[in-house]
C-alpha cells in the first residue's frame, strides 16, 4: 500500500515538472515572433509568472505532500492552472496585455478556489496536529493573498479605459511583483539560491 502511494506522489509530481517543462520549451518559439521593446519586455513578464507558478507548485508539493498529490482534484486543478498559464504565456507573445490580464485572473480565483476547498473541505491524512496547523495557515494565508491580487488585477482590467498601453502592463507589472513578494514573504513559495 505505501509503494502504490508513493509512485501516485512521484507521478502527479513528474507530471506537472513535465507539463511546466512543455511549455518552457515550446514558449521559445515566441521569441522570435515578439518584435518592439515592451513586447519582449511583457513577454518576459510573462516567463516570470511562469517560473513563479512553478516554484509554487513545487512548495506545494514539498508542504503537502501526499496530503493532495494523489488527490484528482488536485490533479484537475493543476491541469486546469497549467492551461492558464500556457494561455498566459500565448497571449503575452502576441501583446494582448488585457489577454493576459484575465488569464492571470483566472490563474488567481482558481488557485483561490483550490485553496477554499482544501482549507474547509478538504480531509488530511496525517495525524499530526502540528502539520495541520501549520498546512491550514498556509492555505489561509494563500486565500488572502490571492484574494488581494484577484481584487488589483480586476481593478486594473476595469481600468483600461484611463490608461496607455504602456501604463497598463506597468501596473499589471507591479501587481504581480507585489504578489511574487508576498508568496515569498510569507514561504508560500521559497527558493534557496546556494
């Protein structure tokens, strides 16, 4: 029974590194079709949301655990997160800045929705009351996180109206660093750099 779990760990895990590898690779492509300096700007922007959403995906991982791993609700939601991103990344690359808005507020309320679920309906395996504790902060604190940028971006999406192309992705620019900030400031997601 423990060797059937441990391999649904290690495939829900090959899978997403697959998945986010995928679209790395295939988002090269773009490169050569951006043209103008905000564009390739944006468009990095956009590799950055992507490598963020993947080290989030693996904190997840390595906080959690078997806890949501062979999950398929969690498997569903990832897949679903993963499609966001890849439409992220396609929207950047051809400069649809209110495109990629959207998908990052989609990205966001089903990242939020994932939280919910897990934090008051979800049932853990572990006995331990300390790891629980700890798990449900981190879902907590994700919920509001996320509920925040959910709340700026949409702002911003309303927005687009009052302000120049250029302006549009500096804010959006910002909003996302703030959020990259805070899942780091608060270990959502963590990176050792030596």
């Amino acid at each position: 029974m423990t060797s059937k779990v441990i391999h649904q760990v290690e495939f829900s895990s090959v899978l997403f590194d697959t998945l986010f590898g995928l679209i790395l690779f295939y988002s090269f492509d773009y490169f050569f079709d951006v043209t103008g300096i905000l564009p390739f700007i944006f468009y990095l922007f956009s590799m950055f949301v992507l490598l963020h959403w993947w080290l989030l995906f693996k904190a997840s991982d390595d906080l959690l655990d078997e806890e949501v791993s062979n999950s398929a609700l969690d498997t569903i939601f990832g897949i679903l997160d993963v499609i966001l991103i890849y439409y992220i990344v396609l929207m950047a690359s051809r400069f649809d800045v209110k495109g990629v808005n959207l998908f990052i507020i989609l990205l966001l309320v089903s990242d939020l929705l994932w939280s919910l679920i897990w934090r008051y309906v979800g049932k853990w395996q572990t006995k331990s009351l300390e790891k629980i504790k700890i798990i449900e902060n981190e879902l907590s604190t994700t919920i509001k996180i996320n509920s925040v940028a959910i709340v700026l971006m949409a702002v911003l999406f309303f927005s687009t109206a009052h302000l120049t192309v250029l302006h549009y992705c500096i804010f959006m620019m910002l909003i996302y660093i703030i959020f990259i900030i805070a899942t780091f400031r608060f270990e959502i997601a963590d990176i050792k750099w030596f």
